[in-house]
C-alpha cells in the first residue's frame, strides 16, 4: 500500500541569523513555490569539505542512516533553507529519538538535509542565502589541488602546513561579502553570479543555489552600525503606512 500523502502546510519561518541580510525583495513568493530548500550536497569519503570525515564517523547518524533504509549522507546549510511544517516537525520527531550527545562538527548541517532527504521530501529549492564559507572553500580547495602533492597529508585538516595556508587565505580577506556582491544580488545578474552556482568537494559537484533564488548574503557584521549592515537595511522597502483609523464623529445619529 502506498504511503499517505504529506498534507502540505505553510512553511516554518526560514532560517535566517543575524549574521545573515536581505539584499533582495520577492523572498515570499520564491518559496511560495513549494516544496522545501536545501542543499543536497553528497557526504562522501574523500571529500574536502571539512565536516565530511566528522559526520562519516558519527555513530549516531549511521544509527539514524540504518533506521531510514540505509540512506546516503547529504549535507546543507541551514542560513537560508526553509522546511515545509509538517516535514520538519517528522524530522524533528526522529531527531529526538536519535540524537544524544555532542559532536565536534555542526550536526544541523547534516542530519536535518539527511533526514529531508530520507523521507523524500520535495525539493523546491536551495537555500536563499549566499556564504561567503562557500567562496572561500572554492578558492582553497583550488590552491590545495596544486599544494597537497607538495605538503602531502592530502584531506587532512589538522596537517599544519595546511592550516598555515588556510589561515593566510582567511586574514586576506579575500571572501568577505562586500557592496558589490550585494549589488549584484540586488539586481539580480544571474549571468554575473553563476561564476558561484555550481561548487565541487573534490570528488562531487553540487549546487550552491538556484539561478535568480538568491536574497541575502552571509557573513554580516551582527554590529547595527556596521557599514555593510546599514547598507543592505536601506535596501529594504520602506513599509507602508499604517491605515488611519476612521474618525469617530460626535454628531448624533439621526432618526429614521
């Protein structure tokens, strides 16, 4: 017998931190489309991404993985990803049977777009907001590619000549979201940003987010004064005014 149908509910409020801005009105009707955004970006041994190896070792997720039918690993930011209601109170349902303990990587980054992914939900989407982690991690992984032959330990994050040359890449800065990034966000040039739409971890290619689904940026100083800030707030529409209240007349009401 066939399994019964998710009756679709509103979606939660999506994930959106104070690290994060909106640089781009229409987000209601983008994920007024349906279904729910994540990445679905596979986990595999080999992988550069740094909580690959963390989250294959993670006892408590294969537990999970097995209860499922023996579902692979996907991995998702949660900064912009947005869950139909009754899926995510399903996987929260799950989570809370399985999950105990700490684990020395973000957990939500696996387990929630695992889960998703298990259950067969509907995917709308992917996550509206765009990392600066992800145009850091292009670039390293590129200058590791030529590097690992020379230092060795390939995919090993500890190795610290590796370290060395992740945190020069790190203090020059060369990631941080900036105006123009958030200008082009704000216009929408789809043709400018698909330079970062697709994203490879070294032995998967996978989509970082959806041609013209872009509305915000991350990292944003959590500072209100923070110049960047107070430039993607003075992008938002001003809201509109309040309806006046009608005036309450103080003539007597007239006889019939």
């Amino acid at each position: 017998m066939d399994p019964p149908r998710r009756r679709r509910r509103p979606h939660l409020p999506a994930c959106l931190e104070r690290h994060a801005g909106a640089a781009r009105p229409g987000l209601a009707a983008w994920l007024g489309r349906g279904g729910n955004f994540l990445h679905t970006r596979p986990i595999r041994a080999g992988s550069r991404w740094r909580f690959a190896a963390p989250a294959l070792a993670d006892q408590q997720l294969a537990n999970l993985c097995r209860r499922l039918g023996s579902t692979s690993l996907v991995g998702s930011q949660v900064e912009g990803a947005s869950f139909e209601a009754a899926l995510l109170f399903e996987v929260a349902a799950l989570l809370e049977r399985h999950l105990d303990g700490s684990a020395a990587y973000p957990r939500e980054e696996v387990w929630l777009a695992t889960a998703a992914h298990a259950l067969g939900a509907p995917i709308g989407g992917r996550p509206y907001v765009l990392s600066e982690v992800h145009r850091f991690d292009r670039a390293f992984w590129r200058v590791l590619r030529y590097a690992d032959p020379l230092i060795g330990r390939p995919g090993d994050p500890r190795y610290f000549p590796r370290r060395l040359i992740e945190h020069l890449m790190i203090r020059s800065g060369f990631h941080r979201i900036r105006r123009r990034l958030v200008d082009r966000i704000g216009a929408d040039d789809a043709a400018w940003l698909a330079r970062y739409e697709w994203m490879s971890d070294g032995n998967n290619t996978w989509r970082v987010f959806d041609r013209h689904g872009l509305f915000g940026v991350k990292r944003v100083a959590r500072r209100p004064d923070h110049p960047l800030r107070r430039y993607i707030d003075a992008l938002a529409p001003a809201p509109a005014p309040a309806p006046q209240p009608e005036p309450t007349s103080h003539q007597p009401p007239v006889a019939p």
